[in-house]
C-alpha cells in the first residue's frame, strides 16, 4: 500500500464520481441507519475504515492518507468515511467482541444496517456507573438478564443494546461487572419513551426481565467490563463532542456567537447599558471557550497535551445557563410563553432547561470539575468508600 | 374540610402569634388536602387551569376574601397574613387566583361575589403600573379600547377589573374578547384582554398603587415558600440518594449548594415578610422594603428551582418530578410585576428618596 | 431572693447612682482591662454575674431580672453587667476548672485583672482544631509544653492563655487533647506579631518551648478537652458575634447599610445603571442578612430554634468580597491609592483584603457551609478518615 | 547571563514555534535567576521600586526593545512575542516598566537609549485614551500644561512620552513636576504629572491606537501569567496541606474551585493570546479580540487571586506569604487602561461594529 497522495486523492474523487448521488437525511442520532446502501457501498470500497486492515475491509492508510479520504468525502457532503475514527459502536465491537461476533456485526455496524443504543445508566446510578445493579445470571449458553436502564436513545429502534450488568456481587464495584451486546428484539425487553422537562422524549427507559443474551455476545474478560466501558466511554466523548444542542426554534432568531447581540437590537434592549454588560459576557464567555477549544487542539497537533481540552463541557453548562439567564431578561413578559408561535420564548425557555443536558448529562459539572481537578491538576482524590468492599454491602438507590 | 378562618378579635388588621399559626396551620391542612402534587398536575393540563372545586373550599376557608374588609364579608385580614398565606400556597404550587383575588379586594371591595370566591377577578394594570410594556388601554369616553397585555387568570374571570391612570374599571367578561396565551408556566395562566366596549367606572387611582404593592407582598410570599419546599424536596434527595456508595448530600458539592440556598430561601422569607410588616404599618420605607422583596424573593426561587435541579441529577431532567414545576412557577413570578433589574432600580431610586 | 422587678430596678439604679462616673474607654479585646477597678466593684455588688449564685458573686437572679440588670447598666452605658452570659474566660473556668484555681482566677476574670488569650489554631491544624500538634508532657507537679500557635489576638499582654494541646498521641485525634490555662508570663513563651496582608498586626504567633502548666490548670478532664473547647466555642460564638470590621479609616465617607449608595453618589457614579444595579444588591444582602438576624432572634426568643442564626458569617462573607468589588468599581483608578490622604481608596482596598478575615478567620466559608449543611440541614457527613485512627499516624501539616 | 534574543531570520515581526519557545525560555532562566519572590519584596519595598540591575539584564537580554524595531536596534518582533514574555514577567509580577517600553517602542521608536534600557520612557495617555478620566493636559503653542494622573513609572522615567489628541511629545524628566503616588500594588509604581513647559512633538496620532492597543495585549499576557502562577501555586498548597487527615485538595470545595479558576486562567491566556495574533495580523476583528482580553484578563486574574487566597485559608493572610502580592497586581492592572466595565462596553461597540 505504497500509493502516493495524490494517488489517492484522484482515486477517491473518482470514486465518488462515479458512485456518489445523495442519500436521504440521518435525523435519528442512534436507530438503524436509512442510509445503509451507501454506507455498505463505501464500506466494500474500503473508505469506511481506510485506517484498518483490509481484513477488516479497510486499506491500512496512514492517519494523513485517511484524512485525505475523509476531506474528500466532506468536500462531497458524502457520508459514511473514517468511522475507524467515528463509529462508537464498530470500534467498540473491534477491540473488544468475541470472534465469532465481530465478524458478523461489524460489517453491519460500519454500513449502518443494525441500529443501537447505549445501556449504562440506571436510576440508581447516575453519576456512578460501576454501581450497576442490572444483574446478568450465567445460563446454558449466555446470560439471562433483569434490570432497569435509563436515559437510553434509540432504544424503540435498536437491534441491539451496548449493556453493562453485574455478574459478580461478591467483589468490589469495579471488579464484578461484565459487557454485552444485549439483541433489543426480544420478549423480556420493554422500552418506554421518558418525557423530559423540556416536554420531549429524547431517551427512553428500558426494562429488562429475564432477557436472554447468546454466550458469544460478551464483550471482553467475563467481570472485565469496567475496562471495557472505559474504552467505549473515550470513543464516545470524541464521537458526540459538544452535545449541546441550539435553540429548538428554527426561527429564534441570529445564529451564532454573537446571537444574542442580535437579539438584544431584535428586542431593542440594546441601548440598555446594563443589557450590554450581561451580553458582551456571554459572548466573551462563548468566544473564549472556543479559543480555549481551538488551542487545546493546536497542542494536541503539536504533540503537547493539553489541559483545555477537558474545559469543554464545563465551560458549556455556564454559557447555556447564563445564556438562558440573559435571554429572559432580553424577552421580559415575552418569555412567559412558548409554543411555535413565540419562537424567541420558545428559544429562551427550552434553553432554560435543556442546559441542564449539558450540566447534568455524560457526568454532571460536580462530576467534571472533580475530574478536572484530578486528572487536570492532579489534586488527590477523595477517599472512597465503596472501592474495596463486596458490592453487595454497598449502599445505593 | 370545615375550617373557617380564625377572626380577629382585637384588630381589624392583624392577627396575634398563635391566630397567625392557626390560620396557617388550616391552610396547610386544606391545602395538603386538596392540593398535592398529583393535583396540581391534573389543573394544570385541563384547559381552564382552574379547579373550581378547590376553589369553592378555599372560599370556605375564607381564604378568597382573606383581606377584603369585613364590612363586605372578608375576612379583613392584612398584608402579614396574606403573605403567610402564600408561602403554604406557594409551597404546593397552588393553581389558583389567590393573587388576583387579593389585589381585586383592595380595588374593588364592593364587587359582588369576589369575597366569596363565587366570582373570579382579574387584573390588568395598565399605565403607569403597566408592568408588560406592551399594554395600550386607553379611555375613550365612557369606553375603553385596546388591549391587555399578560393578564393572569383573566380566561377564567367573571370580572376584569382595570387599573389605569385613569382610574379604576370594572368590565365583564361578556364585553372583552379575551386570548388565552400559551403559557410556560401552566400553573399561572395569563391571557390578553381586548377591550371594546363600555366599562363601569368604581373608582380613582388613589387606591392603585396599593393594591399593586399587595400583590407584590403575596407573590413574594408565594415565592419564599416555593423556595423553601424546593429546597427540602432537594435536601431529602440529597440524604436519601446515594452514589459512590456514599448520600451525595455527603459531598460537599451539594451540601455547600445547599447550604447557600438556605441563604437565599431564609433571605426570601426575611424579605417578604418584611414587606408585608412595612406595608401593614405604613412605615416610610415601606417602597424600598417592596421592592427588596420582589426582586430578593424572585430572584431567590429561581435560583433554588435552578440549583436545585442541577442537585438531583437526571431525576429532575424528567417530567415526572415536580422541580421543573418550581423552576417554571419561579419563572413566571419572576416576570408578575417587572423584572429583578427594575425592581434593584426602583429600590436604589427608594433609598435615594429616604436618605 | 425573691425581690420584684421593681425592687430591683430600684436598686441597681440607686447603686449606679451612687457610684457610676465614666471608666476609660476599652481598647483592646483580649489585654487587661484598665477598667479593673470599676469592675471588681461591679463584680463585688453582685451585678457582674446576676444569674450565678451568691458562691460565686452572683445574685441568682432569673434569666428576665438578670436582663432588667443589664438594660440598667447599658442604659447609663456602664461595663461590666451580665458576663454570665458574655464572658468567655470566666464561663469557661467556672465550668471546667480545678476548684482551687477557679476559686482564684473567676474573681480576677470578672474584673479583668488577669488579661487572657487563646491558644488553639496552629500553623498544621487551621481549621482542624482537633489536629492540634502542639504537645503537653507530665512531669512532676504538672505539665511541660512544647509547640506553637497562632492567630492569636492579646498574647502580648495576656497572662493566661487558653490553650489546647496532645496529651495522648496513640488514640483517635479527639480523644488525646487536654484544655489548659497556660501561664503566659514565663521563660519558655514567646511571642511575635503577626504581619497580616492588610499591613496590620493584630494577630500574634506564640512559640511554646518547655514551657510549665501547673497541675491545677487543668481544665476539664485530661484527655477531654475536646468537650472543653466545644463549649468554650460556643460561648465565644455568642460573645463575638458578628467579628467583621468596618471600614479602616475613620474618613472613609458615609456609614450604615447603604453607605455604598452615599459613595456612589459622592463619585459621581449613581446615575450610571450597572452601577445602580451593583449597589442595589449590595445594600440588599446587608439589609436581607439584618431582616434574617432579627428573625433568629425573635425566633429564639419564641422558643422556636431558629436555623438562621448560622447564616450570618456566610452571608457576611459575600457581602464584604461584593462590597469590596463595587466600592473598587465606584472609585476606578482612585482604588489604585492607598494610606490616609486616600481615605476612599483605603478603605476598599482595607475591605477587599480584610474580607477574608470573615470568609477564612473562625472556619472557612467551605467549613461553614459544612456546618449549615450537617447541623442545620441534617445533610449526612463526610466520611472521616483520621476519626478512628490513633493521631500519631494521621498525616497533617 | 549572557544569553541574547533569537533574532528572526525570516519575518521581521514573528517567530516561528521554536525560537519563540527558546525565547520564552531565556526569559524564564533570567527571572528565575534575577527575580525570585525575595528579589521582589526587595524592590517593592525599596523607595523607587525599581532595580537598575535587573534592568539591565533585562535590556541586554533584548527584552527591553523587544517590539522596537531592529532599524533602531530593537528585536523588532511583535504582540505575539511580547504576549509570551510578559506572561513569563507577569508569573513572577515582575516589577519593571515593560509595558511602557512597550508603548514607548511604537511611539518613539527613534527616541535615543530606550531600547537598551539605558534611559526609561513613561507614557501618559491624555485625551481620548485617557484610561483615568482625570488628567487634563493641553497643548499650548508649543508648551504642555496640566497634570496626567497615574502615569506608571513615572519617577523613574527619564523622558515623558504624551499621547496627547493633538499628538505624540516627549518631555525630560527635568521639565515636569512629577508626584509619586502611595499605590496599593507596590510593584507597579505610578505617579502624577505635572506639565509646566517646553515639550517636543515626535509623532502625529496615528500611532496612538495601536501603541495603547499593544499595552493592553502585553498587560494581558502578563495577566493570564500571573493567573497561571497563582494557580500554580494553589494547587501545590491544596496538595500538599493536611486537614482533617487528608489533602486540602481532596476536598471537593477546594478541588471543584481550583477546576473553576482553571477555566479562568486557561480562558484568560487563550484571550491574551488570540488578541496578541489579531493585532499582528491586524485583523479586521482585532478591535473585539482586544477588548475582550481587557476584560477577561483582569476579570481571571482578579478572581484567581481572591479564590486562590480564600482556598489557602489563614496562611495567605499573613504579609510572608506572596498570595496577597497576586491580588494586588491583578487589582491595579485590572484599571490599568480602564475597568472591565468600560471594556465589555467597548466589545459590545466592536461588535456592533463588526456586524
């Protein structure tokens, strides 16, 4: 595999010359993909994993070779290219999946034509994953399972659900949990949609009685999950990124950093000194965060890690809060409704809650800024309670 | 429910300690009663938003007519009670125009029906104490025209009563044309009025002003008790839910949160109920007292509604838990009679009048 | 002892009367007392102590006669009444001290003939008091005692201090702390000024170096003085109140609540409205913390204990950091100055560094909101690592 | 110290990574040489407050004329690398009159023995850039009159540069009446100026914005800095110091601060950092990003300095401990060329401007 750049370059081009022609919109972030005809064409074609091995159907391209295929497909709007980068599930399944597994789900994974969904959280662990109670029960040829699972998109949708669930009571929290590919399409699997504050239904609660999971779909050592979990997790920050979603409204108004100036002169609340404080800090706060983000990845080029990257989110939950904050008072009596026909309340409102998404959701900011202080600044941990001890006399709920 | 209201013996105005605690108490007990969460929740998605039942045993109570003048069958209680009063009704979130009602009896005494609630006002202030901005009622001879912006409880009023700089109006329902506004808080809900056609005349402006700071004094009532319910809901979350094999409550990042939020909801409490002492007494800083509680009171529960929901964690990101509740009532409250920067503005422009 | 009200009103204004003529003014908290003379009088009719019995100087009047003693003395705006109620030192013997050193040292207290300090912070156990390093060794006839404190107020002229130190290093750290009174006087004590950053010292470091305690200055039992320093804390809680100080220089502009608004306007800056909105919540967290002061009290009075009373260091903390920052902005580039011809400017910059005399000196905001969240709200405490262990192995410093 | 700036080789005005990093890192040998917390405290408590000898080192280093350009013997580098040594200057609050070589460099780059340091320039804005709002110099025929107020390093200057909006002039030292003022911060000295004859016209206005503009990414740098240090320095104690048998820092009210004040500090250098680049390229956005590091610089450092103290608890209320000596510096450089009010006031206009 020797081709030069611009080798490459021109056969990608031509390919996509030839193959390429539009596919229908991706709206639902996690459920089986209406684009798989494509996706499976660039599979086979190798684009879809250009840095693995041509046994996994990839090209083993260099990291420069593969961004020269992914710019390539962007430069089309062509979707489906460097999920050896993207592709949560497919890298998961990779590193960790049995091999009689891998081999079958892979394959459907990178052409989108098995949906998923994630099963970490329940509700009586939140922000602490590794206490698990969803049990799975060792059977003649796999797991028997029963448990609760929470805050799980794409669950209605999925062939198969990414699970954590205890299989060792006797050892300490970390230490007696396992990692499966639980099939979603079977009796003893309830999903129920879960209506959030903001009055969608986003995620959903998933109810697991006595559901059945086949030997070959453990994921990693048998009590090994938390190591697997860990690595799924790292993929999953760099696939979802910043998950704070915009103003629901489509027509809410400017867009962009500096949004709100527009809507203070919208609201002709910007000859307001004190309006003009209050927003020129939120833009500050917005523009500094992307300084912040645009610099820890000039570190990362260069090789220096970098302690901003992990800022992000914290950063975030503040601009969205405040942003919140300064909306209602730009609105005043306005921001008493919603609904489509007042967009910019709608706007103000759903932001109010939604930035709870980013404040509470994937760790909460107490979460972040312990690991910010621990990791980042490397101050020492707390003392744990619960890391030594059987998880059975662990309190929890 | 066949309490009835403790009347004073001595004042006309003000009751002692312990007739002070037994009103509170009946209302507590009616309220737990009648007004649980599962009920604010069904009155809060039926169209009306209004629970006549609830309503009627709140007029029982003598709640409805609390400071209407006893000469007109009120109670003839003041501000102090009022204010105590709201902080049990806005505890629970009660869905009901105790607010209007107030204000309706300082305006408008000797309108039939109010005190006993077997009619329901509302309020729309326009002119000068127009706190919407965006009201443009005026008077056109024996006629009022234009509209009333944000009306709380007007869809379900028999009367609208209007406050302007031209006095004060009495209109029936049947001569406005009213529109429901989709509220995002639906457990106060507003409408605009428009108004086309003759209205009866029942008095000056001298009572207005009044009236408005009453309404002030109830909300900040409402909104202390909001916060100091929503900060229990959390501190027993916080004891009850454990992670990481510990109470999170046992973290100091919650317990320090919750630790200022006791600040900021016994600061709402001092606040309101300080209003309501100045404005029974009359006292010369009655204004700045006013408005420290309605922008101290506001922006206190936001804060505990907000703060609090961050404290639960993905609980409380669900429509099933009540806090979204408080965060929406606080929100609105926020907005009933101008925002917290006006009311710091009027409060330095207060102080600068006393010294 | 069963005089009326009005008997006793009768008396003690006769008393006061007779002998009332102005003392000199009491400088410094914690030193001697040049008011010595005035005061042994005081403590000698028995007004000093009215709820104490006759043993003891008092008069074993009730709570509400005792009260009609102290309006008495404040009316004529004399010292000395009710230190049952407000003296540290005294209270604390009278509990807890040998018979034969208290039959000596309550009098001598009473009349502030013997000056006094505390010795319990040390440079390793800020705001963990019960870490305290400081060691007292048993030798013949009493204690020797090595070790140093500090933020100690009056140590210059003190001739006692209270002080806490390890008498037993091989149990948990609460239970190997015995309370003393620790003759000042000696070879073996000294004491240096502490330099604050406010470029004041008012605060003392006391090096202890084999310096002898008597047998009987022993307060409590040996190895309980952490239940001594409990209650001692509690008195000195009901007896300094509210510490913060004012502004520094006596010329500083305009006192009370809203000193801030008279500022404002002084510097031209109350027509500006960031400024307005500044000031305003300035002046509402001093006027709301008074409003919650006053509850407590009327509370506490009512029998309904109150949970206010414990908000008032944390709510002063903020409004002195707040207070700090808006008389910063009031001021611009005149906040630059300092000493007495920039009276304006030194009293900002004064309160930007003293704040922290209220939000670290006597617990830390961050322990403070400990308190308020345990004891107050009933919230679950930490897990303590150093509680059960011997002291010797806890790491501190 | 004999080390001597990397001289560009290729662009006259930027370096490429590695010589800005050797570059920084000369800088950083000679302050941890020369200018230690002791080195500090010396000058700061000295009547000038002002080492000749660091000084010194200081010009023959290149530093001094840094951004001077290399036709008058300066580095004739720019905002990006001047950024990166005042961050280094503004770790160890420096006390040195950098900044105003700065200005001087692109006010009076011809003016004789600036670029070495053997005679030291001060510069006061009077006019539209006047940061104080007080000074109230005027031009008369050929003379100046009036007084410029808190001119840093004013006592020391040889030769007073005005950037007055009738021009640029240079006045001797021996022709103007200069008063020391007592500053908080004694680590940047200031005075006041009084103009009472001749002085030389040397430039027209044009240069004016750019000279204050690069004042301010340089007093930015040496915030972000200082904020790193002080931040630095917390999280060593928090490490290090015991209580209650742990590390301070294990606690989550320390822990989750110190995550807070890094977003601070890490922000404030990103500011500093993006309004340095913008100003070298001259950016149509560089007026925004200017301001924004005016405001968020000061607004970081001020407030790791305030939280890093609390976080220390009583040690860092005693003079011997350095936190205070942050605070201050944060506290004057935080009016240096107006306050952060009058800067996120000035964004909003850019932005304006911009869209």
């Amino acid at each position: 595999m020797s081709m030069t750049d611009e080798q490459l370059q021109a056969e990608i081009e031509a390919w996509l010359a030839a193959n390429w022609k539009g596919v229908p919109a991706h709206t639902e972030s996690f459920g089986r993909d209406p684009r798989s005809e494509w996706l499976a064409k660039v599979r086979d074609a190798g684009w879809a994993v250009p840095r693995w091995s041509a046994e996994w159907q990839g090209r083993g391209l260099s990291n420069d070779q593969a961004k020269i295929v992914e710019r390539a497909f962007a430069k089309v709007g062509a979707p489906g290219a460097g999920q050896d980068r993207s592709n949560l599930w497919a890298n998961t399944a990779l590193a960790h999946a049995t091999e009689s597994f891998k081999r079958t789900i892979v394959p459907q994974l990178l052409a989108g034509e098995v949906g998923m969904c994630l099963l970490y959280s329940e509700p009586g662990a939140g922000s602490d994953l590794a206490a698990v109670r969803t049990r799975a029960d060792k059977v003649d040829g796999g797991w028997r399972v029963t448990g609760q699972k929470v805050w799980t998109s794409g669950a209605r949708v999925a062939d198969y659900g990414m699970l954590i669930a205890r299989t060792d009571w006797d050892v300490p929290k970390h230490r007696g949990i396992s990692f499966f590919f639980l099939p979603m399409k079977q009796e003893g699997v309830e999903v129920r949609p879960l209506r959030q504050i903001t009055d969608e239904a986003h995620f959903n609660e998933v109810f697991i009685d006595n559901a059945f999971i086949p030997e070959e779909n453990l994921l990693g050592p048998l009590n090994g999950g938390w190591g697997v979990l860990q690595t799924a997790l790292a993929y999953e920050r760099s696939v979802m990124g910043d998950a704070a979603r915009g103003p629901r409204s489509g027509a809410g108004g400017p867009k962009g950093d500096d949004a709100l100036l527009g809507l203070a002169r919208e609201a002709g609340r910007l000859g307001d000194p004190v309006v003009r404080q209050d927003v020129a800090q939120v833009i500050a706060w917005r523009v500094l965060n992307k300084l912040n983000t645009a610099r820890a990845k000039a570190e990362l080029a260069q090789g220096t890690s970098s302690p901003i990257m992990s800022l992000g989110k914290l950063a975030m939950s503040r601009i969205l809060h405040e942003e919140a904050r300064v909306r209602t008072m730009l609105l005043g009596p306005e921001s008493l409704l919603e609904g489509p026909d007042h967009p910019r309340a709608e706007d103000a409102n759903f932001l109010t809650l939604n930035a709870y998404f980013t404040s509470i959701g994937g760790g909460t900011d107490q979460i972040q800024r312990n690991i910010i202080g621990e990791r980042v600044l490397g101050l020492p941990k707390e003392p744990e309670v619960d890391r030594t001890i059987p998880f059975r006399e662990v309190r929890a709920g | 429910m066949t309490d009835t209201l403790v009347r004073p013996s001595a004042s006309p105005t003000m009751l002692d300690a312990d007739d002070r605690a037994a009103l509170v108490d009946s209302v507590r007990r009616l309220l737990a009663d009648r007004c649980a969460e599962a009920d604010v929740r069904r009155i809060m998605d039926s169209e009306s938003g209004h629970d006549p039942a609830l309503w009627q045993a709140l007029g029982e109570l003598g709640v409805i007519g609390l400071v209407a003048p006893e000469a007109a069958g009120g109670a003839g209680l003041g501000p102090i009670e009022l204010g105590l009063v709201m902080e049990e009704a806005g505890a629970v979130l009660l869905p009901a125009p105790l607010i209007s009602a107030a204000i309706a009896a300082t305006l408008a005494p000797d309108l039939p029906g109010l005190v006993d609630g077997s009619r329901i006002a509302a309020v729309a202030f326009v002119g000068c104490h127009d706190w919407t901005g965006r009201s443009d009622v005026r008077l056109d001879g024996d006629r009022l025209t234009g509209t009333a912006r944000f009306v709380p409880d007007a869809a379900i009023a028999d009367v609208i009563i209007v406050a302007s700089d031209e006095g004060v109006f009495a209109v029936e329902h049947s001569d406005v044309a009213v529109t429901p506004l989709p509220v995002f808080d639906r457990t106060r809900r507003m409408a605009d009025v428009s108004f086309r056609g003759p209205a009866t005349r029942i008095g000056g402006t001298s009572r207005i002003k009044a009236a408005r700071d009453l309404g002030i004094v109830a909300l900040a009532g409402e909104q202390a008790g909001g916060a100091r319910r929503m900060l229990e809901i959390t501190v027993a979350y916080a004891t009850d839910r454990h992670q990481f094999g510990r109470a999170i409550g046992s973290f100091q990042a919650i317990k320090h949160m919750a630790a200022d939020l006791l600040l900021e909801s016994e600061s709402a409490t001092s606040a309101a109920r300080d209003a309501a002492r100045q404005l029974a007494e009359a006292t010369p800083t009655a204004d700045a007292a006013i408005a420290l509680a309605a922008f101290a009171c506001a922006d206190a529960f936001v804060r505990v509604a907000k703060d609090g929901i961050q404290m639960h964690g993905g609980i409380a990101f669900t429509w099933e838990h009540p806090a979204h509740l408080y965060l929406r009532r606080a929100r609105s409250g926020a907005q009933l009679f101008g925002d917290s920067n006006l009311w710091r503005e009027n409060y330095i422009t207060a102080l600068e009048a006393q010294a």
